[in-house]
C-alpha cells in the first residue's frame, strides 16, 4: 500500500499541516498510521477521509457534525442510512446557502450598477 506523508496531504488539499493535525486531535482522522519516526502516514483511505472532512468544512458543516460522521463510518455498514441522511439535510443546508448568497450577490450587482452610472454621470457633467 502506498502512503503520503502529511506535507503531500496538506499540498492535495491546499490546507495548512497545522489544520490537519487539529482535525487528527479532533477525532476526524481517526486511525493514522505513523513510521518509526513518529510521522503520519496518510494510506489512499486516509487521504479519501481527509478529502471527506475538506469538503464538509468548505461547506460549514461544524466539527461536530463531520466527527458523528466519521463515527458512524468507523462504526460500519449499520450507520449507513444515518449517513446518507446526514448527507440529504447537509445537502440542503449548502443548496440554502447557495440560494441566500445568489440573493446577496443579487444585490450587490445592484449596488455596484448604480455607483457605476452615478459616477458615470457625475463624469459626464464635468
């Protein structure tokens, strides 16, 4: 099996060592392997998690939630309908986001067009 050290993991991810190691501390990386020297050893499993718990920060899922998740997978197939359940409402809870930040952006555009025609004015009348 081949494995990543946490330099290689943090350059795939584009996220600070510091961070993985504070996912690790917070339970999200359970099951780390580590060479003589006491380094971690990411195997493609271990990657595919970080990957996971990236993706479900980026989208403002909390600590909390992403380490239920990670307990049910280490508990085995038996969680598997209380994880695509969690996946349905987190899917929601991001389409949600989406649409309220679609309507903010709405009105910043808004925003953005009438300075633009009030100095374009403003220019013309110079």
């Amino acid at each position: 099996m081949k494995y990543g050290s946490i330099s290689e993991a943090s350059a795939k991810f584009n996220i600070p060592e510091s961070t993985i190691r504070y996912y690790e501390k917070k339970g999200l990386l359970p099951l780390i392997e580590r060479n003589e020297a006491g380094r971690r050893l990411f195997s493609e499993d271990q990657m595919a998690l970080l990957g996971t718990v990236v993706c479900l920060k980026n989208t403002n899922m909390p600590i909390s939630g992403i380490k239920q998740y990670v307990d049910w997978i280490i508990e085995g197939d038996s969680t598997i309908e209380l994880r695509l359940e969690m996946m349905k409402n987190h899917k929601q809870a991001v389409l949600d986001e989406i649409s309220l930040m679609t309507e903010s952006l709405e009105g910043i555009d808004y925003k953005i067009s009438r300075y633009t025609k009030q100095l374009t004015q403003t220019r013309k009348e110079e």
